[in-house]
C-alpha cells in the first residue's frame, strides 16, 4: 500500500492562467488559414437523402395500417390487464390456502327459478 506524504514545497502546485475564448480560432492555431463552416440550415437539411417515389402514397392503405396497428395495441393491453388481474387472483387463493383456510375458492350457484 503506498503511503500518503504531505505536500512539503510549492514546485508541486502549477497555477494554470485562464485566458477567455475572445477569438474565433484557438491560440495554438494562428497560423493556419480558416475552414469555411457550412451554416446550420444546410447540416438539418435532409433532402439529399430522400429517394424520388415511382408511385403515390396510399393514404387508405397507410390508415389500415395505421389502425390495425392501434387494434393490436388494445389487444395486446387488455390481455395484459387480464393476465394481471389473474395473477393477483390466483396469488390471493394460493396465499387463502396456505393460510390453512378451508373456504378459498369460489363457488358461484345458479339460482333457482
């Protein structure tokens, strides 16, 4: 393990000076001429990636899809919420049971008529 000593003189302590950004280029970098920046509006444009389409967009087969995919949402949410509301169910009578009760499970009667 290496042991820890005091600092004992000041040539250990480097003082760093701060000197502001006022410039546009870094001080180390005079020299050297400037690269033009292409502005902003010109790296956001994604125009140059888009492909020109042989066929129109099909609005009615993008909504099918569109609320086949919602229908598949709901389905798969209600299961879930079905599947959860039975778990808890059946950890309720599993718990009943193990409690040693003997009137844990359900009986549902049909009336009479």
């Amino acid at each position: 393990m290496k042991t820890q000593r005091p600092i004992s003189t000041d040539d250990e302590h480097v003082v760093l000076k701060f000197r502001p950004r006022t410039s546009a280029q870094p001080p180390g970098k005079r020299g050297e001429p400037t690269r033009q920046v292409r502005p902003a509006s010109v790296a956001n444009d994604l125009s140059r990636y888009e492909k020109p389409r042989e066929e129109p967009d099909d609005f009615r087969q993008r909504m099918l899809a569109n609320i086949a995919a919602f229908a598949f949402t709901v389905a798969l949410t209600a299961i879930g919420i079905w599947l959860a509301m039975s778990i808890a169910d059946l950890r309720k009578t599993q718990d009943c049971v193990l409690m040693g009760r003997r009137d844990c499970a359900k009986i549902t009667v049909m009336p009479r008529s």
